[in-house]
C-alpha cells in the first residue's frame, strides 16, 4: 500500500495536459472483441483500471501489442472462453466494474458469456439490471450463481428489438449497443445515455462497419450486421481530469493552463465552475485559468441557495460533485451539492471537516457546504482515498491546505489519475509517494 505524503500551501503555476478519457478507454477496448480484425486505439490513459482490463483481454487471447505510450494494437482472432470460468478471470473481473462491459460483444459473437459480480468504487448501490434486461431483450437467456456470484449469459440468435432503458446508463448502453451492432434486424434504444463517451464508442462502431443512427441523443438505433472489421479510433481527453485541474487551481489560487482539453466535449462543465465564482479563458482548444485569491458563488435569480446537482448527460457529470464540493469550501457564499445517483458518495467529507471545513451533511445525498472566502485555510491532516474522484478531492484540499497531510490507499487515485503525483509536481506541488 501507498501513501502521499503532501505540504500544503504553494502555489501552482504552468500547464496540465490532460491524459485519454478512463471511461471512454474501458468502452472502445471492450468494443475490439466485436472483430476479427485488428484494431488500433490511441491516447490510452495507462492508469491502473485500463491496464487491469487490457490484461484481462489478453488471457482471452486477445493479442495485445503497445505500439508506443498511450497506443495500442488489438486483435480478437482466437479467443478461449474456457477462460471466462476461470478462478483467476474471476478474481481479475470482481476487481474491475469496468469489464461487464465485455458480455456484449462476446454474446453477440459467441451466443455466450460469463462475468462475476464486478467490484469497484465502494460508491454505494450500483446495478446491473439495465445490462441484463437491454440483453435479454435481444434474446439472450439470463442466469445467476449465487454461490459463484457468477452471470452468465447465453443466446442462439440475438434479434433487433425496440426497448426502453429504465435507467440512461452509460455502461448498460455501452454493453447493449455493441450487442446490437451484430444482432439480426433493427434495435432502437430509447433514454439511452448519450455522454461524449458513448458518442465516442458510436463512432468507432461505425468506423468498423456498424449502422448507428442518433449518435449524441437518447435514441439510437442499429441496423445489425453480420460482421464489423478493424478501425483506427483516438480517445478523447478525460473531461473528469480536466474538472479536476480546474478545481486544483481555484483552490490553490494558482494559474493553471490545461492544452487540448477537448472543449467541444465539455458541455456545461465550464459553465458550472463558472457558477462558483471560478474565471475561464477559453482560447481555442485550451483553458487557461488565472490565479484567483477570492471566487464568489451565485445564487438563483431569487436570492436563493445556489445548487449543484448531477444528471444524465448533458447533465453535470456526477464523477465531478466531489471536486465542486472540495472548491466549495474556500469560496465566499454557500452551496447545495446534490448527488442524485450514488448514496455513498460524500460520506467522504468527515476528512474535509476534519481539516477544518464548514459542511452540513443533510443526507446521503446532499451536503451544504458555508464556504469560507479562503479566510480560514484548511489545515493538513491525515486520511485514507475512498474512491477514485473523492481521493483526487482530497488531494486537491490537501494541497490546498496549512501544514502536511498523508493520504493512504492512494491506488484508488491511481485508478483514474496517471502519474498524478509526477505531473503536478512538475508545476511547484509537493507530494512524495511513500511505499
């Protein structure tokens, strides 16, 4: 186990270039299994639940070549699912949410596959009915080990059909449209997810040959084919990461330019910092963001408690509350987080008050946060990474803040975050990775 070891209080100055987008990377890797043919993805973030899931495709069989840092070669031509019932697949899977997403094409290719109960954040209830359901309603037959934890999925034919998601998740989308690239007739999928992510994964599909129309909105439909072939697809950068070097800027009051953010793919994110008072220059494809020794959160146009919420896409992310929250704490105003679709999610800050911070927490869903004006700095402390986002949140305080802080079970934040203490050092931060 790791730990961070971080001297708060110095500012930041210089660029932060944004790695490839994690959930984008988990979706179009699992999208290489629906061909015969090579496939060539670049701009991979090499963090620790990416590499996690190229190895898992590698003991399939999937032949893997790294080409260079960041792109990679796959191809699926000879695959053992004997090694799906494995006891090592079983435990390389639980530890992955991400790989769920490898029953669809392997369905829609071999009629069958397996997965166990996949892990992940301990970020509250998270499941997988949406995956099975969409599945089933393109034919394939559901069972569930609850000795094992084990699904399996199997079908003769899968067959196009119209559904209606009871949920916009961007995994059970993600899982039912590759299904549906290779099923016989015509699948359309209404309140489907529509993030950058699942517009990304779309564009690839048809890039191998698949028939997708309404890419970006909550209607897709797939015209089935009998067989996709190889593309070349860059990944986008991960607008999670660059919410994040917003908010490590604001909260340390430096002046932080983040290169090739993918703006065009940010939706209201800009939009929302905007809304706590945080200043943006947007220059092309580039943010810049000044030092701010004081930013001021809105109300509503009644004088109201301004609130920040998640929502489906375009909706504000969900994997960003935890930053919001974080800057929160040193603006001059107050506000309502609200995060609507995870439990769990902020029983994190107990560490943040901890260091001082003025947070009421309503409920497992809201917390209220009276933000101080950066008049009383949060002070060092110790503390362990729940989860990938709150672990960059508390990082981001902890640089933020007067004295030394540790925070153990750092291979959360290296989940999501590559090299994050080597790059942000690069610009004036002090961590020191302890082993």
């Amino acid at each position: 186990m790791a730990t961070f070891h971080i001297e708060g209080g110095h500012k930041l100055a210089g660029e932060l270039h944004p790695q490839g987008a994690k959930n984008e990377a988990l979706e179009v890797i699992c999208a290489t299994l629906l061909t015969t043919e090579q496939v060539t993805i670049s701009n991979i973030p090499e963090i620790r639940d990416v590499l996690k899931l190229i190895e898992i495709l590698t003991e399939l069989g999937v032949k893997v070549n790294r080409v260079q840092k960041g792109m990679y070669l796959f191809q699926a031509d000879q695959l053992d699912m004997h090694y799906l019932q494995s006891e090592q697949f079983a435990q390389q899977a639980t530890s992955l949410r991400g790989s769920i997403m490898i029953i669809g094409p392997l369905l829609a290719r071999f009629g069958q596959a397996y997965i166990p109960q996949p892990g992940g954040d301990k970020i509250g209830r998270r499941r997988l009915d949406t995956h099975f359901v969409g599945l089933q309603k393109l034919g394939a037959q559901f069972n569930y080990d609850p000795d094992k934890h084990f699904y399996h999925v199997e079908t003769e034919k899968l067959l196009g059909a119209y559904m209606l998601l009871d949920e916009a998740s961007v995994t059970g989308t993600a899982n039912i449209l590759m299904a549906a690239t290779l099923a016989e007739g015509t699948t359309t999928i209404y309140n489907a997810a529509c993030e950058p992510y699942l517009q990304q994964l779309s564009n690839m599909l048809v890039a191998m040959g698949a028939k997708i129309d309404g890419i970006g909105s909550n209607l897709l439909r797939i015209e089935g084919v009998s067989e996709l072939k190889g593309c070349k697809h860059t990944i986008l950068p991960d607008m999670i990461e660059v919410g994040s070097f917003i908010g490590l800027a604001a909260m340390t009051s430096s002046e932080i330019t983040i290169p090739n953010a993918g703006v065009n793919h940010l939706g209201i994110i800009p939009d929302s910092f905007k809304r706590l008072g945080i200043q943006l220059n947007i220059q092309g494809d580039s943010i810049h963001i000044p030092a701010q020794d004081s930013y001021e959160i809105e109300t509503f146009i009644d004088g109201s408690i301004m609130t920040i919420a998640d929502a489906p896409w375009p909706g504000l992310t969900p994997d960003l509350l935890s930053i919001f929250l974080v800057i929160a704490t040193q603006a001059k105003g107050s506000v309502l987080i609200h995060q609507k679709m995870f439990e769990s999610r902020l029983f994190f800050v107990d560490k943040l008050i901890d260091m001082g911070a003025q947070i009421i927490l309503c409920d497992p869903h809201r917390a209220t946060v009276i933000g101080q004006n950066k008049k009383h700095q949060l002070k060092g402390t110790t503390m362990s990474s729940p989860d990938i986002r709150a672990g960059v949140a508390l990082l981001i305080a902890a640089l933020s803040a007067q004295g030394e802080s540790k925070i153990y079970n750092i291979e959360q934040i290296d989940r999501g975050y590559e090299g994050i203490d080597q790059r942000l050092n690069s610009i004036g931060a002090k961590i020191e990775r302890v082993d």
